[in-house]
C-alpha cells in the first residue's frame, strides 16, 4: 500500500496546490531546481531574521548603515507627502528609518501574506499617528492595484534587502517593468542591490559558522514533508552554497549524501549520491550592470549610495 496516496488524493488548498505542483516539477527537472519564494514559511522567515544578525551576513546591516547615513540624501529627493509602496513586507527596520527621516503622506506594503500585514500595519499605525497605513494583500510580483486614496499622490517605491538579487536576470527585468507598470510615469524606486565583491567574504555570508543558513535551506525540505507529506530524510542531505563567478551570483544547494528514493504525494524521486537541488540563487551586481538592468527594464537612475567599502548599494530611479 502507498501510505502516501490519502494526502495525494485529498483536496488541497490553492497555495498548496501551487506548492505541490512547483516541487513535484523541480524535483522531476535535470538539474533540480526549487524556487527560493518556498523559504519563507513562518519558521523560515524567523531564520531568515537569524540570518541578518549573524557577523558574516553584511548585507542587512550594511543596508541599513546605508539609509542612516544618507537619509538626508535620499530624502532631498523624495517629493513631499509621496506614498511609499513597499514590495514585500518583512521586518520594518529599514522602512522605519525613511518614515522617521522624511515626510510621506501613506505607506503602502504589498505582501502576499494577510495575517502578517495586518500585523505590521497595526505597529506602524502606532508608531506613526498622522500616516496612513493601507496594506495591500497581494503578490508583489504580479500586478496589482493601488489603494485609491493613494492614486493622485506622487510614489515612491522601495525594495530594500537585494532581494532583487534573488531574480534570475529575466524575473528581475519583468519585476521592474511591472513595478514601473504598477507606481506610474514620474515615480521613484529606492531599490537595494548587494554588490560583487571578494569571493571570501561571500562564501562566509552564506556558509556560516553556526549554520543558521544550512539550517534555513534545509526549512524548505521541513516544509515539503510538513505540508505535502513527504518523507524527506534531513539528515541525508547537506548544504552547500558556492560562488559562480561567470554568472554573478551565489547559490544555494542541497546535495543528495547517498543514492535515495524522496516520496510525495504519491510519488517517487530518485537521487543519486552528489545530486543537488538548486535552491537559491543570489545575484551580485556591479553598478554599471545594475544600471544597465534599471535601463533596459525602463528605469532612469538618478542617485545611488554605497558604504566606504563599497560591499552594497542603495538606487534612486526614476520611471
Ligand atoms: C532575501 N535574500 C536577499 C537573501 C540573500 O542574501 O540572497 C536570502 C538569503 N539566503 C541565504 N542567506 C540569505
């Protein structure tokens, strides 16, 4: 008998549905290939939050060092009472750094997850008595539609963190013509990019010593076997993440320890001993080939500001 045919046959909720079809097809591709979005279930994104506290992960701090240090910058060119949309709603950090610094007359966080925004949305509301909080409950990467009350005021859009980095190049020029799509003719983008730098200091910020990033690659295994019934076995995979020099960017693996046999929904994947599956890939860009991106997804850049060690960066463009 198939112990795992009742949950195979059972009806599944749209979002599992969409997990359950994207992993039953990465794990059937040659090279397997998951998207990263599948991290960021609850005990992922607490991990993530470990993430950007360890000593060899620089880039949340150096982010934030950035926006400190040039908030006066970024603020002379922000048009008074702008609404700021932000593209994904994590830890508020880094937005509350530009409502403290400069004078927005909305704030508007797009994420996909309700419960989260609703929570948030309630924070800042306290924080900030006089600004007003609409949430969007979308997926920042489609298009979606902005509050009404927003529609007549300037925009300004924010995508802090590089998580544009974790785009392949043709996502991330379709994310910057939608969000384009989305602010209007005349808008700003305040977007963060992680820059290429030593291999070294980026092989220490995604294999850490405590193993907290091993640890969050591994959460999406958890998941699969959580949610879809799976009975990945933890211990027989390792996390590995390497630098591809000629494609800019780190990735994120997951090697197979020993020839096995992964069940699912009904299903069955064979790995053999050294197979991986790709997990993450984060893209380092130098700032020609970041403006160059901007460009050719119809942006203009205007200003961009980095950290004396030039390790990140952060780009006002303009639609
Ligand atoms: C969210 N994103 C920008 C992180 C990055 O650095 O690519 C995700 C991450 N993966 C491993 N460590 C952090």
């Amino acid at each position: 008998m198939n112990v795992h045919a009742p949950l195979a046959e059972a009806k599944l909720d749209p979002a599992t549905t969409a997990f359950a079809a994207d992993v039953t097809e990465a794990l059937s591709q040659q090279p397997k290939k998951l998207s990263p979005k599948y991290f960021y279930d609850e005990a992922g994104s607490q991990l993530f939050e470990q993430i950007t506290k360890l000593p060899e992960y620089y880039p949340t701090r150096t982010e934030l060092g950035i926006l400190r240090a040039r908030g006066k910058d970024i603020c002379s060119i922000i048009p008074k009472d702008a609404a700021l949309v932000e593209f994904g709603a994590g830890a508020t950090t880094k937005v509350r750094l530009l409502l403290e610094q400069c004078s927005f007359g909305a704030y508007v966080p797009v994420d996909i997850s309700g419960d989260f925004l609703a929570d948030q949305a309630a924070e800042l509301r306290k924080d900030f008595p006089t600004l007003d909080v609409l949430p969007v409950n979308a997926d920042f990467t489609t298009t979606f539609d902005l509050p009404t009350d927003v529609k007549a005021m300037p925009k300004v859009g924010f995508f802090p963190g590089s998580t544009l980095g974790n785009f392949d190049p043709h996502e991330a020029c379709a994310f910057l013509r939608s969000a384009r799509q989305i602010l209007g003719k005349g808008a700003l983008m305040l977007i963060g990019i992680d820059l290429e730098k030593d291999e070294r200091v980026l092989q220490a910020a995604y294999n850490d010593a405590a193993g907290v990033t091993g640890e969050f690659n591994k959460n999406v295994l958890v998941r699969i076997n959580r949610e879809l019934g799976g009975d990945f076995d933890l211990g027989a995979f390792v996390h590995r993440a390497i630098y591809n020099k000629e494609r800019h960017r780190i990735e994120m693996h997951l090697i197979a320890k020993k020839p096995q046999t992964v069940h699912l929904l009904g299903r069955s994947f064979n790995f053999r001993a050294g197979e991986s599956i790709h997990t993450e890939s984060s893209y380092k860009y130098s700032m020609e080939r970041f403006g160059a991106l901007a460009r050719g997804s119809g942006w203009e850049p205007k200003s961009s500001w980095t950290d004396a060690e030039e390790q990140f960066s952060v780009h006002a463009l303009v639609a």
